[in-house]
C-alpha cells in the first residue's frame, strides 16, 4: 500500500534524542583532539563561540518549527518566505549536509575499527581513503542504516533512543574516569593558554570540526511532520539537544587537555602525539592505564557514529520527501509506504552514500566541507524569521523567542561568520557542488514549468534577487580573507565586513520577501497535500 502521508508516532524523547544521537556521533571523537591541535588550550574558547553560535540558531529554529510542523522544515522555511528560486536553494544545502553526513560516520566507523587486526585492511594507510574491502563493509552498512528506516519512523525511534542512551553515557563516563586519577593544571599554560592567537581560536571553529560536532538540533525539525504533539515538543526538543550536546563537548574538551601526559605535547600542541592518538580517546586511556575503558571506547566509536549515520539517513528522505511537496524534485520522493516511510527518498539516500565512499579524503578533511553546507542551510531559518515577523504577526506560535528581531539577524551574523571561517579551500569546493544543485533542482522546475504540471513551483525571482549578491559576496570575502584566502583583509576588519554584510543582506532579504498571500498560499498549499496519518 503506497500514501502520501507521514505517521505521527514520534513522542518528546523520540524527538529529543533523534537530536542528541546526531550531535553526539564522530564529532566527540575526533573533535577535541583537532581543536586543542588548532588553538591549545584555547580551543575551550572554540568550543563555547561554537556553542553561542548553534544556541542562536537553535533558538530561531525552535520556533519556525513549532509554527510549522512539517517533514524536513529546515528545506521547507525559505520557501515559504522567498518562493522557489530562494527555497530551492536553501532546500538542497539541506539536502547536500544531511545525504553526506551519513557516509562521513561510516568512515568514521570503519577508521576507529582499524585498531582491531580484522579491520585494518579496510582503509589505506597513506591517505584513509577505503579499500575495495572496506568499501564494501561501507555500503553494507549504510544498508544496515537504510533497512532500519524502512522499518518504520516507530523502530526507528526506538532504535535511535537506545543507541543515544549509550551514546552520553560513554562520552560522561570517559569524562568522570579520566578527570578523576588524571587532571593536570598545568596543561593549560604550558605552552600558553592560547599559542595561536585568535586565529586558532577562531578557525578551529569550523575547520577542526567544533561546529560539524555540535550540528544535528534540527533533526527533530525535520522529523516534525511525524510529531504526535509539534506545538509542546519542537521546541523543548530542540533546545534540549543543544544544552546536553554542548555540555558534553565543553567538558570533554577540559577533560582531555588536563590529562594529557607533558610529553605528548613536549614540542607544542601542534606536535602533539602519543601512541594510539589515531583514536585519541581510546588511545588515551589506554596511555593512562585505563585500558578496559579503550575497549568500551573502541566499541563505542562504532556505536556513537552509527547511530548519527542512521538518524542523517532518515533526515535525508524527510528533506526530499519536502523538497518534492515544494515542487523542487518529482512527486516520486513523497509516496510512502504502508509504515509512512518515504521509500524512494531512502534509496536515494543509499545511492548517495555509496558515492561518496569513492575515493575522498579523510573525516577531517570532509568535515569542513560538510560544515559549510550545513550553517548554509540554517542561514536560511533567519531570512524566513524576520520575513515570518513583518509578513505574519499574528500567525499562531507556540513558542515566541524573546528578543527574536534582534536574535534573527545576529544568529545570521553568525552563521555566515561560521562559513567563513571554514576556509576559502573548502567555500570553492562547496560552490561547486551549489552549482549542480542549481543543474539538478533547477532544471526539475523548469521541467515542470515547461509541461505545466500542477507541482511546478513559482521561483519568484524578485524575492530572490538578494540570494546572488549573498552567495557571490560570501565568495569574494573568504577568497580575499586571511582564512586560506589571499590574506589582503585582515582579522577584525574581516569580522566587520561580515557583519556589515550580513545585516544588509538581511535586511534586503527581508524586504524583498514574498507577499503576505503569497506565504499563505505557499502554506496552504502544504496543508492540503500533507496528509497525516494516524
């Protein structure tokens, strides 16, 4: 039996660890011993402006979430705003982070198996690229993550808030056990609180992956459309999520430079290294003598991985299965099937991350990248507040963010700081890939304008006009910034020129927005084909 209808079977805690089980997965991993490499003992500083910057966000999320309790809203909010040209591009920069995020902690997976001897065939050793062995162990897991799916939004919930259980347990015990026997003042001044000045501090936001770590709020957001009650829990969810992801973070980050052992970091921390830091957790405990806590930390780091890979895989069918209601993508992406489950869009999901198991580099170098798109896609939930705010005021919302036209376009701010911090090496790249979004989406639409088919969607280029100036100017400031650009804008006046930017493109945005009955209509038009079932 095939629907068009999503089943609401997802309770508080279904939504709230769907949130927690993302953000914690590879990030706790790998992230503190990147970031403390890029910015010593200062990365604790990385950590919390990256924690501000996902509140700010959070906060604007939560409540265009609870406004609009559909299936993969952070695809769906721009369009409401600025119609087709603005929604589909901001549809698939969701798309792009949620589809490869999955592949990523398969990797992640497959590289912290490699300590055991079974496993070490499956990566190359120069370059951490897969083995055709290991290739095939990726795909039969990314299977593993798509037949879950296929089981229903009811298992997978349960599946996911069994493995989030475990997933903070982990991460808490290893932070308690260490500190307890092993925690050492000194660390943090040895060579200097902050070596890198702000740079480090300021790059080891995106590029160390700080904020890949801390992303992963909004799949409660996209799981809306299969809420039992939106309105109460979007929000309680969302929050929720950020402050147990960033408390975890903060102290996993205290916890490992005060354990290190002075020898490990003897010739600077961007020297540092010990036996096992491949696996810099697990590699740890076992210097310090905690070598049953490796053990849990090894298996773990499948665990943890897994099952942010499987709840990205589901986030990815949800985000087609919107960018088709919206028109963007044939209507082939919204049937479901008897469970409610979106099945095409998962075989997409599965075909995408087979992809992306082709030779590409290692979790880190990924890590930007994938960073970018993802503060790309939340970008656009501030353009649609302040459009939401002028155009709908008396629109019903759940949950009012105090302060929300002042918040708005600072978490905007933000949000663009974080892309340009990423590093000109990887904004190139993530300008190709927008540029076969617009090959792929675009020619979609204009397909279906040319037949007139009745989910061809208005692209409203003058509510978009700003979106070019945005992207091209994003563009121009990393590629002459001092973050792997030519360096000819220096730190600060680059923070300023950002900032300048933004509110104007912001306050551009929000002027040009579609017209009041042009949002409603957008909306109705989701209201009367998105069909619960119950």
């Amino acid at each position: 039996m095939v629907r068009d209808g999503l089943r609401r079977d997802v309770g508080l805690i279904g939504l709230m660890w769907a949130s927690v089980g993302s953000i914690i997965g590879s990030g706790w991993l790998y992230g503190a011993e990147k970031a403390v490499v890029a910015a010593g003992p200062a990365a604790i500083l990385s950590w919390l402006i990256g924690a501000v910057a996902i509140v700010l966000l959070a906060l604007v999320h939560a409540e265009l979430g609870g406004m609009f309790p559909v299936a993969g809203g952070t695809a769906r909010y721009p369009h409401y705003a600025f119609g087709g040209l603005a929604g589909m591009s901001f549809g698939w920069f969701s798309w792009l982070q949620a589809a490869t995020v999955a592949p990523i902690e398969v990797e992640a997976m497959i590289g912290y198996a490699g300590h055991w001897h079974w496993a070490q065939g499956f990566q190359h050793a120069k370059d951490g690229t897969l083995t055709t062995s290991g290739f095939v162990v990726a795909v039969v897991l990314m299977a593993v993550f798509v037949v879950i799916n296929f089981l229903g939004v009811r298992v997978l919930a349960h599946t996911n808030s069994a493995a989030t259980w475990w997933k903070v347990a982990v991460p808490l015990a290893a932070i308690f056990i260490i500190a307890a026997g092993n925690f050492h003042p000194g660390n943090f001044t040895e060579h200097g609180f902050a070596p890198f000045g702000a740079h480090g501090v300021l790059s080891a936001v995106s590029s160390s992956g700080i904020i890949f770590a801390l992303l992963g709020f909004e799949q409660a957001i996209q799981l809306a459309g299969e809420s039992r009650d939106p309105a109460r829990d979007l929000p309680r969810a969302t929050l929720g999520s950020v402050a147990i992801g960033a408390a975890i973070y903060v102290l996993l980050q205290v916890v490992f430079i005060a354990a290190l052992p002075l020898s490990s970091f003897a010739h600077g921390w961007t020297k540092l290294d010990y036996p096992g830091i491949s696996g810099p957790w697990a590699g740890l405990a076992t210097l310090l003598g905690l070598g049953w806590l490796s053990v849990v930390l090894y298996l773990d780091a499948v665990v943890s991985p897994g099952g942010t890979g499987l709840i990205y895989t589901t986030a990815t069918s949800r985000v087609s299965y919107g960018l088709a209601r919206n028109g963007y993508a044939p209507k082939i992406f919204t049937r479901t099937d008897a469970r409610g489950v979106p099945w095409f869009g998962l075989i997409v999901s599965f075909v995408t991350g087979v992809i992306c198991f082709l030779p590409f580099p290692s979790w880190q170098q990924l890590v930007g990248f994938i960073t970018s798109a993802s503060v790309l896609m939340y970008a656009g939930a501030p353009l649609a507040y302040g459009v939401f705010a002028d155009r709908l005021p008396q629109r019903e919302r759940p949950y009012r963010l105090p302060g929300g036209n002042v918040i708005s376009p600072l978490s905007f701010v933000v949000a663009n700081l974080i892309i340009y911090w990423s590093t000109w090496d990887t904004l190139w790249r993530l300008g190709v890939a927008i540029v076969l979004g617009y090959v792929l989406l675009g020619g979609y639409a204009w397909y279906a304008t040319r037949k007139g088919l009745p989910d061809a969607p208005r692209l409203d280029w003058k509510a978009a006009r700003w979106l070019p100036v945005y992207l091209l100017g994003m563009g121009v400031i990393s590629w002459q910034g001092g973050f792997g650009g030519q360096g000819h804008i220096g730190l600060w006046w680059d923070i300023l020129l950002i900032t300048v930017f933004s509110l104007a493109i912001y306050y551009w945005a929000r002027a040009s927005a579609s017209r009041p009955e042009e949002i409603e209509r957008s909306i109705g038009e989701v209201a009367v084909t998105e069909v619960a079932v119950h």
